[in-house]
C-alpha cells in the first residue's frame, strides 16, 4: 500500500469521470520526476521542457549550456532548429490551400511539378502528406553522392533536381509507408507555384501570423544571426567529448522552422482551440490509409496520431545538426508537451516516457514480461537475414541467453515474438522474420554468410557509373579488402555480408549511413551492381 501511494504521488494531480479529463496541475513527485531527467552535467549542452495544460503554462525549465565554447546557461526562451516539426507548418499551409479550394489531396503532383518522372502511377498530394509516395529521400542520397546535407548548403533548386532526377521508386505510391523528406520538401514547391509567390512569405502570413508567435518563424538563411538562437553539438564517445555540428540548411518544407518551446506550445493549443477552424482540424489529425484499406499513424498534418495508454496522441519528433525536437498533445487530457534540445545524444524518449507514465499511471519504460528461449531456439535464429522485396538486411548473434542485433537485445515475449525498443520481430512459420517499425512492416529471409577469397574479390573491380546519382565509383581490392572510391581520397571499405544464389550483398557506411552493395552475375557473366541506404533503395550501376 506504501510503494502504491508512492507512484500515485509522481502522478499530475487529477480525476477521470464521465469520459472527461478534468483541469490538472503537477504533483512535486512529477516535477521532481521531470527535473531529474532533464538535469546536465557540468559542461553539457542543454535542454528545454514546457508542458501546458489547457491553455496555462504549468512547467517550463531550462538546464545545461546555450554555448560550450561561452558556458552559456541555457534559457527557456532559447531558439532552437525544430527539424522534423516544421513539417506539421509545411501540412497546415498546404491545408490552408485546400480549404482555399486551390488545391486538393487527390491533384496529381506533377500538375505541379511537371519534371517529376511519369513513374507509370499517379503521385498525389494525400501521398507527399502521409509519407506515402515512395519517393526516395534526397537527403539520403546526398550521403551516398558524397555530398551528405550536413556538409553542403542544398538550395530548394538542388533538392528539387536530385529528387526528379530519380528513375525509380522505393514502392508504388499508396502501398506502403516510408518516411521521406522529399514529400515535405515538394509540398513547398507546390505551394510556391500555386500562390505566386515565396512559400516562406505565403506560410507566415496564412499559418504563422495568426498564431501571434513572439519567436517562431521560417529560416530564411543558416547563416543569418538570430538572436537567442543556441548552438548545436554531438558527442563523440570515440573522443569522448562534444563537438560542434553545423548547420548549411537552405531548404523548407521537410524541416527549416525556428521556435522556443513556448512557440510550440502555443502552436499546439492554437489547434486544440480550434482557431484554426473545424475543417483543417479535422484534417490535420486523418491519418492516412493504404491501398489495401489499412489506416496508418501519419496523419494529413505532418503528425503521427497514436495511442499512450488509453490517451490519444499527436505527436512529431525532430532532428536536424545537433538540434532535436519534440512536440505532442494528448487531447482528452488537454496537455501539451514541447522539449527542444541543442545535444544530438540527448534521449528525448525519456521524457516522453515520464510524461506517459505521468499521464496514464502505468510504466511505460518497463519491459514486457519475456519468456526464455532455448538453445535450439537461439541456434535457429543465429544468421543473417535479407530484405525480400527491399534491399536491407541484417544479423542476429547470441550473446548467452539472449539474441542481439548490434547492440540492441531481443527480447522474447512469445515464442514467435521478438521486441527490441519499439520494434517487433514476428518469426514465421516458413521462416521468414516481418519487421515491425512504426507503419512500415518489412519481411526478411534468411541468407548464408559470404565469406569470399581474394579472387572473388578480383572479379569485382572495375569502374561503376550511376546517372541518378551522378556517381562513378572505381572499386579496387586493397589489403585483401574491396574498397569503393568515389574519389582518391573519399572511399568506402565494403564488408562481405551475405550470398543468396548469383547475389552477393557487402555493407559499409556512407558518410555514416548504412549502404549495401549488392553484386550479381548474369548468366552471360555480366557483373550487376544495386546499392541501397535507408529510405533510397535500389540505385542501379552499370560496369564500365
């Protein structure tokens, strides 16, 4: 009974009848709970949490540094880079055009933007705004061309050429989920050829200035000097200390929004008031549905809406440099939740999953209860597994008891159900693995390990060219390694992973980003190379 009345003390202070979430305040437990998450070390880049509820400001700290290099105190009118969250501004504006009567969720995109390729299928704005197009991610692909976002300054034009550029799809529009930045970033285009004139000016007068933001607004240039704007880092556990991480953006739609946490909150409540109008309210929180008639998380509003418990959630997160964001509403209880942080290794899920807990009275942090596997279980499981209509894969290892993918653990909560983080492995019965992250659900089979000699190797080098990518790669074998050169002094090593019939797979790490090169032999004995990274798959290169 004491470790009950415990918990119960951590929980906001309020009452649940008729269906009705009524007005509450943070115990101290909660405040306490919330300050010790959000606590720095000395030296520590910082962070920034406002929570409303209604439309009353009722926690809003600061802790860490604004600047290392100054030690800066962070501030809670700090300005910071929403990433991802400028999505939810990109989606109301083009919202704000359909309630115009100026565009609509079924115009085909390229009425809009007629150097998009005819991918045989129609691409619609309901696509771009639920994330369902397949269109690659053109920021992804920077990282295979070399030329990754975070150390060139793209320009809308840049972005708009590498995305139309591509060929090919990662999936016929409106059969699957993926998140791509190249939706958001079209979206801009679209409403600049619409109106006339400059997204950035047409979204701050029709979205941003009703709101009465006193920060909050569209960059226009990284280098412009924004006051109060803090600095971002990331921490190297290979050095073990922070560095700088610099921002070149010159893009909106996918990301580009300045805002304080207040500038979030207000943004949130604006829509909960309803001041935004019924019609794009409701909009805002469709979530999208599939071809086959399943509905998914990512709404027409640039936001997910999900469940916490029994709470519904809207929520988006963001990360862009150094700079992660987040922002979420639970509309039964009338709670707001913005926290902005300038660490890229700060873990804003645990924030979240403090506010859950706060919430709902349950510990969402806490495993599922899990059941041991046995020795043959595990055996079986060992090995490497390939997409089977994609182009990833990936490895299980045993580390004793457990399974483990790199350094996460499965943990088994059904003899056929595997759960690491938010993600779910279903085992089979024909012995294929469906992966389950967010809305994307993704099959993988198993594949024998490649273990190559110096003369397959051999039979590999030559000069690869890619169009899409503007990409010729020279692949040479140095020190009993095959190495991929984009340039001479700008290579990647390509680790044999796995061989399925006449197909050779080789993973690296492309300016950071997991790539797999995979090789295969035609009967006429002409070599075939496809290199895929997250979210841009199946680049095609012709041996020369």
């Amino acid at each position: 009974m004491i470790m009950k009345r415990e918990w119960c003390s951590l929980l906001l202070i309020f009452c649940f009848y008729n269906g009705c979430w009524a007005q509450f305040s943070l115990s101290r437990g909660g405040v306490a709970r919330l300050d010790s998450v959000l606590r720095r070390d000395m030296g520590k880049p910082g962070v920034v949490l406002a929570i409303s509820s209604g439309n009353e400001l009722i926690y809003e700290k600061a802790m860490g540094l604004a600047s290392l290099e100054w030690n800066t105190p962070m501030t809670s009118d700090a300005v910071f880079e929403a990433g991802s969250v400028s999505k939810q501004f990109t989606a109301a504006t083009v919202l704000k055009l359909i309630e115009q009567k100026r565009l609509s969720l079924d115009d085909d995109v390229r009425k809009y933007v007629p150097e998009l390729p005819d991918y045989g299928e129609e691409i619609t704005i309901r696509h771009l705004l639920t994330m369902t197009s397949g269109l690659r991610d053109w920021r992804n692909i920077t990282y295979l061309m070399g030329k990754a976002t975070f150390a060139c300054a793209y320009s809308q034009s840049d972005a708009l050429e590498i995305i139309c550029r591509q060929r090919e799809l990662n999936f016929a529009p409106g059969t699957k989920y993926s998140y791509s930045n190249s939706n958001y970033d079209l979206l801009s285009i679209i409403v600049y050829r619409i109106t006339k004139e400059p997204f950035v000016k047409f979204s701050t007068r029709e979205v941003l200035d009703p709101v009465g933001f006193m920060h909050a607004k569209w960059r226009d240039n990284a280098l412009e000097v924004v006051t109060k704007k803090v600095d971002s880092y990331r921490f190297s556990e290979a050095a073990n200390r922070y560095f700088t991480q610099d921002l070149l953006e010159r893009t909106h739609g996918a990301a580009g929004m300045l805002v304080t946490a207040a500038d979030l909150i207000k943004w949130s409540n604006h829509w909960a008031s309803g001041k935004f109008g019924e019609t794009l309210g409701k909009l805002r929180e469709t979530r999208g549905r599939l071809i086959d008639g399943s509905e998914i998380a990512y709404a027409y509003g640039g936001v997910r809406v999900t469940n916490l418990g029994r709470l519904r959630e809207v929520t988006h997160s963001g990360l862009v440099a150094g700079y992660r964001a987040w922002l979420a509403y639970y509309p039964e209880a009338e709670v707001s939740v913005a926290c902005l942080t300038n660490d890229r290794s700060f873990e804003i899920a645990k924030v979240r999953n403090i506010i859950g807990e706060l919430l709902t009275g349950e510990r969402l942090a806490e495993p599922k209860s899990l059941v041991a596997m046995s020795p043959s279980q595990l055996a079986d499981l060992r090995g490497i597994y390939k997409g089977v209509d994609h182009f990833q894969c990936f490895e299980i290892k045993t580390d004793g008891a457990v399974a483990v993918i790199g350094k996460d653990t499965l943990g088994a909560i059904a003899k056929d159900t595997l759960v690491s983080g938010h993600t779910t492995y279903i085992l089979k019965p024909e012995g294929t693995i469906a992966v389950h992250a967010a809305d994307e659900v993704r099959e993988y089979k198993k594949v024998n390990a490649y273990n190559p000699t110096e003369k397959d190797l051999k039979a590999l080098e030559g000069r690869y060219v890619n169009d899409e990518l503007s990409l010729d790669l020279e692949l040479k074998v140095k020190d009993g390694k095959l190495v991929a050169y984009r340039k001479a002094h700008d290579s990647m090593t390509l680790n044999p992973t796995y061989e399925d019939g006449h197909e050779a797979g080789f993973y690296t790490l492309s300016n950071g980003l997991r790539a797999l090169f995979a090789f295969t032999r035609s009967r006429d004995g002409h070599m075939g190379l496809t290199v895929s990274i997250p979210r841009a798959e199946h680049f095609s290169f012709t041996k020369h």
